[in-house]
C-alpha cells in the first residue's frame, strides 16, 4: 500500500528521500510528501497530489530543501479522499489546509495502515484541545502521541509504545520530534518496515528497494517494535521499552533487478524473466534429481502425516492455490480446500488436527493471509508459507517456510512472483505423492524431469509474443472479454481474467465452462470475445463445445491449448498454441500468453501498465 521512506545522516535529505519514494512506486500512491529538518525547531513540510514528479518539481528534486534529516510518503487512500491536505506527512500541531511549508510542531510523521479506532481516540483528543485540519486516521495517530509525550513528560520511544497499546489496527509510522533534531523514531503493527545502514547514514522504507542503492544488510522491525534511528545507529526496542538486539538479513539480488533494464515497462521485463524465476525456484528445491524440502523444514515423515490441506491466499496467489488444490489432491489424494484468505479468517475453522495450513503470498505482508496465518497457529494447525521476501513476517511466523526465488517483482500485476508459486506448489506435491506412497520411482521420475524441463517450455512460448501482440491490437476496444475452462483450466482462466481486468480496464470474468448455461450466456452478444483454455485433454472436447454455444450466439473465440491439439481451428477464430507437457503443470504455459494478452491491450489503449488506477502491490490492510 503506501510507501514510507526516512533518511537521517550526512548528505542532503530530501533527493535521497525523493530516490527512495521512486522505488516505491508499484506500492500504488495518488498523492506524496516530504518533511525535513535542517536541525532548527522548524520542519519544512511539502505536499502534492498525483505523480511523484509533481513533488519533485515543487522541491526542484528536493534540493529546495536544506536538511540532512527527513521522511517520505506515498499516500494511498483510505481515510479521506486524495487530498494535498490528506497527503502526509500529519502534523501534531493545530495547522489549517495543506499544512504545507515550514512548520513548528512537535512531532511529524508519515503512516501506512489503517487506525481503526480512529475516530473514538479523535474524540478523546478533541477534548484535550487538539484541532484536526485533515480527515486522516494517520492525523489522529500522530496527535496521540504527542498528547501521551506532552501529558507524561516521557520519551519519543515510551510516547510510541504507550500510542500502540491504545490503537487498534495495522501501521508502519515514521516520526520525528522537535526535540531530537537529527533522529527518526518508527514503529509498527502487521505492515512492513526495513532499516538499513550505511557510511554513517541510516535508511528506513516501507519495502528493500527504496534502500537497496545504499545497502544489502536490511533489518526487518517486529511486530510491535519500535526503534530509534540516528545516523549510522539504529536501536531496537519491545513493547516494555527495553532495548533488543535484532539480527540483519542479507539480500543476495541487486539493485539493477528492480530496475527495467532496457523494457519498456516492468510488466513486461519481469513476464520475460519467468523462465529464470521458476528455474531457481526448481533449482533450490530439486537436488540429485530428488525434490528436498528440508530447507522448508518439511520431512517425510511431516508429510506422510498430513490428513488434508487447507490454501489460504488472496488474488494471484489464490489463484496458484487453486491450481495447487487440483495438482496435490489428483497426485497425493488427500483432501484439498483452496480459500481466500478474507473469507477464511472468518468462518468456523473445521480442521484435523494433523492438517496442514498452506499461505501464499509474494510480499509476506499481506494482511487477510497473515490472520489467517495466525488464525490457524492458535488452533494448533501447521503452516507452511510460500512466500518471496526473506524475512518477511509471514515467513517469519508460519511453522514452516518454501521460499520461491523470483527476485523483486516492481509491477502491480503480479507475473513471475505466480509463476514461481506454481513451481513451488507442484513440486511440493510431488514430494507429498511421493511421501504418501503414491507414485512409484518411474513415475517419481517423470514429474520430478517434467517440472525441470518447464523454464526451456516457457521460454519457447514466449518467442512467439508478436501473434499474441498482433491480436492485442484488434481487441484493444473491447468492452468485456470471458475465460472459460474446466478444471484446471479453469484456475488458470481465473488468473487470465484478472490479469485482463487489472490492467486494461476492461470487463472481463471467469466461469467454469459448464456453469454458461446456468445464466452466463445471456451476456454473449456479437463481437464478444470468448476465451477458452483447453490442455485437459479428457475436458476439451466439452469445453470447445460450450465455446461453440458461444460462437452461435456471435462471440469471436479465442483458444489456448497445447501442441498437437490442431483440430480445435476448426471450432475457434484464433489459436495460440504452448508446448505440450505434463497436463498437471499446464497452467504454467498456458498463462503466458494470458499475461501478454492484458500486457498489449492496456499498452494499446495508452495506460499504466506497472501502476494501474486504485491497486497496490502488497495488500497490507484489511
């Protein structure tokens, strides 16, 4: 969601703040601010609605402001419509409008999450004589603690932890006092936090990019932790306000992978780096030709007991669930449930007690998987998290951890991060089959020799972006576009169908190809596009046979299959074809051409394909 930057040490703040703001752009934002001091009383605050560039030109790339000390934020709306005035940073001050320019107030800060008690503590502080200027639960949060560091005459770092007992909710909040020039103060609760440090200079963000220029040795802050930040120093403290020692996590990729490298967008780079981003992820899992989950902590024996298996995820991810549900129960015949993590975490949790929890999430941040993460640990149920970000605090707090090896992924729409999910979850249930006494040695074999030959296979599909690209233009109008499939086909179509919608702006569901004539297909019209996803070999014949009820009603069709399928061009308009494999490992061909498919359309129609209006890259409140 929203981006949080800070900087205290020896150079200028601001254009190092502005940087860092930059490499948090995919976080989604529609306004941002800066706030910096130069080590008198006053911090110059500056605001400004839309593009991060509009706040670089009213600062001149931030070298209109002195300082060597400041905070960053872009906002995404929760509280409050996009607003210079609901822009932070929020001051504790009684300030009117934008509360822009240079300001004399005790404490400035910048927030992510959202206060749910917001207005109840509003109320409180109004009549203790605060004013509030903006409509901002982050306003209230930062006047809290000023009233509790005023009222107690106590310390920013008690002030904090006295605000955290009395709030509720998620935050990442970056504070600074009038009082201690030169020092940031931060805090949070289930929304991510990074320090790093470097030559005597000290970096906080939101996520590792805005900091990876200046160092690989990252801090992840607890739950619940708050931690003061001088230049070259960062001191950690719990709940209690004791100070705890906390151990750096080393990040191995470099700043050049969140960068384009020459593509015109990230999109579009990270869908051409799919092939590297499974193929690592295979490659820490298989070893000697045997797929090795004890990195994950995941024994045979933890295997050979697990009764069923719940999925809990949200968007992308719960789509890799999906698949991964089809994939595990065909192969290891246990029960499987995929459900969205918002719905889980709210329903009478009916689970064996030798179940195993699975989560997914690219981020390890996002927040309706991390309930029900924990939802599920308070039952006494195992997790497993299948997640991309070391140190991420769902990979810290799940029982067990399969990390996938994606590197950063920097647009929205999520492509590679998926990709490497579906590789994570097919060779986890190979490992469970085989655990379990399901598969035999030779079968044991093929799927272990299928999953390593995937990476080659997608590589190949996306050689033949130009047709997918050609058809992109002739449907870049389209106002509404159906997937359909059955089965796994139609996990994959779910993802299709989202990928078109997220970026494009058009219209687009996801049905089971049978459920058509359940209502569906009294929205087919002439020119509709219809498009089917057909590598189930014992389903496509059905599947081209709803399509066709489509095409009598006028829709243009359009058919994903595999190789060797060539008798379906009798039935659809246009056919891509993926190189045939495993039918259970499909959905990672298939899906390219779905990616590039919404990638030419939203390029066609002239929009933002790394920034698309209203989302953001890691869902980090409810």
């Amino acid at each position: 969601m929203c981006g949080i930057v800070g900087f205290t040490g020896i150079q200028q703040a601001a254009p190092v703040l502005l940087d860092g703001l930059s490499k948090l752009e995919y976080r989604g934002y529609d306004s941002s601010g800066l706030a910096v001091r130069d080590g008198s009383s006053l911090a110059e605050v500056v605001k400004a609605t839309g593009k991060l560039r509009n706040l670089a030109e009213k600062t001149d790339g931030g070298r209109a402001l002195p300082g060597t000390c400041g905070i960053g934020h872009t906002r995404w709306a929760t509280h409050g419509e996009p607003s210079q005035t609901n822009a932070h940073p929020h001051v504790s001050g009684n300030a009117t409008g934008s509360a822009s320019g240079p300001v004399e107030s005790d404490v400035v800060g910048v927030h992510n999450g959202i206060i749910e008690n917001y207005e109840e503590l509003k109320a409180k502080l109004s009549g203790h004589g605060y004013t509030f200027y903006s409509s901002t639960d982050t306003e209230v949060a930062i006047k809290l603690v000023d009233y509790y560091y005023k009222k107690y005459k106590i310390g920013p770092i008690d002030a904090i932890n006295r605000m955290m007992v009395r709030v509720r909710g998620s935050y990442a909040l970056a504070l600074m006092f009038k009082d201690y020039p030169g020092e940031i103060y931060a805090a949070r609760k289930d929304s991510p936090m990074v320090i790093g440090m470097s030559g005597g200079e000290t970096f906080l963000a939101s996520d590792v990019p805005a900091v990876l220029k200046y160092t690989r040795d990252i801090y992840y802050i607890d739950n619940l932790q708050s931690v003061r930040l001088l230049p070259g120093e960062a001191h950690f403290f719990d709940l209690n306000g004791d100070e705890v020692e906390m151990k750096s996590t080393h990040i191995s990729w470099d700043a050049k992978s969140a960068e384009k490298g020459g593509f015109e967008h990230f999109m579009i780079k990270e869908i051409h780096e799919q092939p590297r981003a499974v193929k690592d992820t295979l490659a820490s899992i298989i070893k000697d030709g045997k797929i090795d989950l004890s990195a994950a902590g995941m024994t045979d024996e933890i295997l050979s007991g697990i009764s069923e298996i719940r999925i809990a995820a949200c968007g992308s991810a719960w789509h890799a669930g999906v698949i991964g549900q089809y994939v595990i129960e065909d192969l290891a015949e246990i029960p499987v449930r995929a459900e969205l993590a918002s719905e889980f975490r709210y329903r009478k949790m009916l689970i064996d007690k030798n179940a195993l929890l699975i989560v997914i999430s690219q981020s390890g941040e996002t927040a309706d998987t991390l309930a029900a993460l924990r939802a599920a640990k308070e039952q006494g149920i195992r997790t497993m998290a299948v997640v991309n970000v070391v140190g991420s605090t769902i990979a810290r707090e799940a029982d067990n951890v399969l990390y996938t090896l994606a590197g950063p992924e920097i647009a929205v729409a999520t492509t590679k991060a998926y990709s490497a999910q579906l590789a994570a979850m097919y060779a986890f249930a190979v490992a469970l089959a085989s655990a379990k006494g399901r598969l035999d040695s030779a079968d044991y074999k093929y799927y272990v020799e299928e999953l390593q030959a995937l990476p080659d296979k997608i590589e190949r599909v996306l050689e033949n972006k130009e047709r997918i690209q050609w058809f992109a233009s002739k449907y870049s109008n389209a106002r509404d576009v159906f997937f359909i499939g059955r089965g796994m086909d139609y996990a994959i179509s779910l993802e299709g169908s989202l990928k078109m919608k997220e970026i494009s702006y058009i219209h687009s569901e996801a049905y089971a190809a049978g459920e058509l004539k359940h209502g569906t297909i009294s929205l087919i019209e002439n020119g509709i596009l219809v498009i089917g996803v057909l590598t189930q070999g014992e389903l496509l014949e059905k599947t081209v046979s709803n399509m066709a009820e489509c095409k009598a009603r006028g829709a243009y069709l359009m058919g994903v299959t595999v190789n060797g399928n060539y008798s379906i061009e009798d039935s659809v308009n246009f056919t891509i074809y993926v190189p045939r494999c495993d039918e259970h490992f499909a959905g990672s061909l298939a899906v390219i051409p779905l990616q590039l498919l919404g990638y030419y359309i939203s390029v066609a129609r002239g929009l933002d394909v790394d920034k698309p209006r209203n989302l953001a890259k890691s869902v980090t409140v409810e």
